[in-house]
C-alpha cells in the first residue's frame, strides 16, 4: 500500500516534467536579469559618485588658482602700479580694487563685520542701499578659515552681481540660524529688486560670476539656490551644514554605546 502510494507521489507527467523545466529556467534567466541590472546600477552610480569627486577637485583647484591670481593682481598693483599714481580720485580706485581682491583677514575681524564692511562698501561703491541683518547668537567658529573665504567671496560675488546686472534700488543680506531637523545649519540670502531672471539658468548657461558660486558651494558642502521670478528681483539662498562631528569623537561614541 505505502510503495503505491510513493509511486503515484513521484509519478511525473512529461508535460508536468517539461512544465517545471521551463518555470526552473525562466527562473535562472530573471535572476540573471536582476543580477546584470544590480551590476549596471552599481557601475552607474559608482561612476557617477567618481565624476562628482572629480568635479570637486577640480572645482576647488580653480577657486584656489582664482585666489591665488587674486592675491598676485592685488600685490603687482598695489607695489608697481600704485606709486606711480598721482591723480587722487584713481589712486584710491586702485586701492579699493587691491581691497576687494585681498582676502580678509579673520585673525583680526570677524567674519560677521567683514560681510558688514562688505555690505558698506557696496553701498558707496555702487549708490544702492543694502540692509544687512546678522544674527549675534551666530558663530562662525565652527567653519574653517577657507570655508569662511568661501562664504564671503559668495557674498561678495553676488553684491557684485547686484551691482552690474540687477538695475536694483534696494539690496538686502540675512545671515542667521536655520534649524532643519536636527542640524543647525546657517543660512545666507542675498536678495534684490532688481529684473529678475526670466528663468533659472541651468549649469550650461550661467555666467561665470554664477558658475563661482555654485563651484564655491559644492566645496563648503552647501545647498545653494536661485529664486527669481522675472522684474521681481533675484534671491540667492545659500544653506551651510554644520560640520561633520571629528573621527575621534565618532569613535569615542561608539566605544562608549
């Protein structure tokens, strides 16, 4: 009784035998499938993570040649060209140009009054009236000398801007806290009233003053944005994460959990 029950157990059609071939097989090829797909995401994204490592080197390669030609300008026209200068009006042209080229020194002032002396300095310079607002609880202490040269060429940059193509009355800078969950980031906008943008330029098409700043943002590891609506001026909104706590410190936590 039990052998017949066996046999008739493992008695297999040839269609239910040729049934489960084509289902084993079908299953081999979709798992081969999966596996060639994971392998071109993993390839894709892997070569795409090297481009962007690529990009920033080289990004930051540029904006420390930049400063560097800056610092060179500066020094050739402040020792050569300078003393040879006897008009007033254009020997003190050239050395606020030798000002604006000189990086600040954050050793001596703060970056906090340096964006004001920058906001300042617009205001003469360019005839249009610019409120600044920093807030005093900020610190900055947690950002690196070069990441705070980052920030402030940033500034700068889009002052400039404002200056030779917003046809802007009234300029604005906000420095302060930005909370985003549990991160307290700072959060820089640069705005006026100017004409606007008739669109937000893609990487392709943007000017070099815009090409520096998304160069510099990428180096400090910031979200950068432009926020316009055409004749209602431009908006530039840069958001600065806080540092990445120390290794030391990542590892101190961990032994102790």
């Amino acid at each position: 009784m039990l052998t017949e029950i066996a046999n008739h157990r493992f008695n297999v059609t040839p269609f239910e035998y040729g049934y489960f071939i084509s289902f084993f097989w079908i299953f081999i090829l979709l798992i081969t499938v999966l596996m060639l797909f994971l392998c071109y995401l993993y390839l894709v994204m892997r070569r795409s993570l090297e481009r962007e490592s690529e990009s920033l080197a080289f990004s930051h390669l540029v904006i420390e040649g930049l400063e560097t030609e800056r610092r060179r300008v500066s020094r050739e026209l402040h020792d050569l060209v300078l003393p040879l200068i006897r008009d007033t009006e254009l020997s003190g042209m050239i050395r606020g140009i030798c000002m604006e080229l000189t990086p600040p020194d954050f050793s001596r002032l703060s970056l906090k009054d340096s964006l004001a002396d920058l906001c300042i300095k617009f205001m003469q310079r360019s005839g249009i009236n610019c409120r600044y607002s920093i807030e005093e609880e900020l610190n900055f202490a947690g950002l690196t000398t070069e990441n705070q040269l980052h920030l402030y060429r940033m500034v700068q940059e889009s002052l400039t801007n404002i200056e030779k193509h917003s046809q802007a009355k009234e300029a604005a800078l906000v420095v302060r806290r930005y909370i985003r969950g549990s991160s307290e980031n700072i959060l820089v906008c640069i705005s006026d009233d100017g004409i606007g943008l008739s669109s937000v330029p893609d990487q392709r098409s943007e000017n070099l003053g815009m090409r520096s700043l998304r160069q510099r943002s990428a180096i400090i590891g910031a979200q950068l944005d432009f926020i316009s609506e055409s004749g209602n001026g431009l908006m530039v909104r840069v958001e600065v994460p806080p540092p990445p706590p120390p290794l030391g410190l990542i590892l101190s936590d961990n032994n102790a959990d």
